[in-house]
C-alpha cells in the first residue's frame, strides 16, 4: 500500500465526507506499542481502518466487541491481527516477569500460547510466543459466538493475521483464519 498512496485520505474533503459515516474498509487489532502507527505504516486516512489497540492486542469482551460493531454494524469486511517485533508485552510473558501487578495481568492472559511456542522450532521464544499468540487472538475472534463466528460462516469476514518487523517495515502475512464451521 505505501508504494501507491502518499497521505492518502487526509484532505479537508475527506474528514467532511466520513463525518457524515463512517465505512472502514478493515479493523484491524494490534498492540499499543509506539512504534506500531497504523495510519503511517500503511499509508491510510481519516475512516479507512477501525483500530482496537491493547497492550500485545490481548483481546477480551470489550475489544470482541469493538470489533463486533466494525464488523456487523459498520461493515467492515476485513479483520487484520498484527503483532509485532520487540513486544514488551510477550517478553514479559515469555520470561515470566512484568514490572507491575496489573502488567502482570496482561502477561498472565498471554499464557495459553506460551506452551504452544515452547513446543516449535526456529525463532527466538519471544517470536514464537508473538506468532502462536497471533494466532490465539485469530482463533478468539473466529470462535466469539454467536456474531463474528456467525459472519465468518456466512463469509462476510475474514481474519488475517501479520507480523510487523519494526527494524525493516515488512509485514509478514500469516495464513487467515478458517470459519468456525471448517474446523476439525
Ligand atoms: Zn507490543
């Protein structure tokens, strides 16, 4: 995308006429890290992406339904998950430690992946915790019933996951994921 659009979205025009509605053509669901920008590593404007934003996009009921209301209600045809390099976040879950109890509640509700990255080959831990929670918070949103498992059914949405390279800017993109009723 940054190699077609320059500021794309950002004219006085545009802001007048999402004012009126907005229609985001993706959410996407990503850490709160500083260095993850979405508008600027992609190159998007004013309503193009709907953004939820948690410290190592650790979702729960509030952030299912953010996206539930991008999804169902405004449309959005796209579910974009990005983790990233360097997350804080997923070291302190890999390595056990967080500097704060409340930090601590994040790393603890990174858990469920730990295992699965502890059993895979190649990468770093802290890597392979990032990509197995990627695909944790995929399966998340695939499996919230009954709405977003419902529109994948239908095939109103997709959820793809990637994986941002802070030193480079390459996004790596991982497989989407599959309805709720394809799996096995
Ligand atoms: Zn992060």
């Amino acid at each position: 995308m940054a190699a077609r659009y320059v500021h794309w979205h950002q004219s006085v025009e545009r802001r007048r006429e999402v004012a009126r509605a907005e229609r985001p053509h993706a959410v996407v669901v990503t850490c709160s890290d500083s260095r993850v920008s979405l508008e600027l590593l992609f190159d998007q404007g004013l309503g193009d992406l709907y953004v939820v934003r948690v410290p190592a996009h650790s979702i729960g009921d509030r952030e299912l339904a953010a996206i539930e209301h991008a999804v169902a209600e405004l449309r959005a045809p796209l579910i974009v998950v990005l983790g990233h390099e360097g997350c804080h976040a997923i070291h302190a879950a890999a390595q056990g430690t967080a500097s704060t109890k409340r930090l601590g509640a994040i790393a603890a509700s990174l858990a469920p992946p730990v295992p699965r990255a502890r059993r895979t080959y190649g990468r770093d831990l802290a890597e392979n915790v990032a990509r197995a929670h990627e695909e944790y918070t995929m399966e998340q949103i695939a499996q919230s019933e009954p709405v977003l498992s419902e529109l994948m059914r239908m095939r109103k949405v997709q959820v793809v996951g990637g994986y941002y390279k802070l030193n480079s800017g390459e996004v790596s993109w991982m497989q989407s994921s599959a309805p709720a009723s394809d799996r096995h």
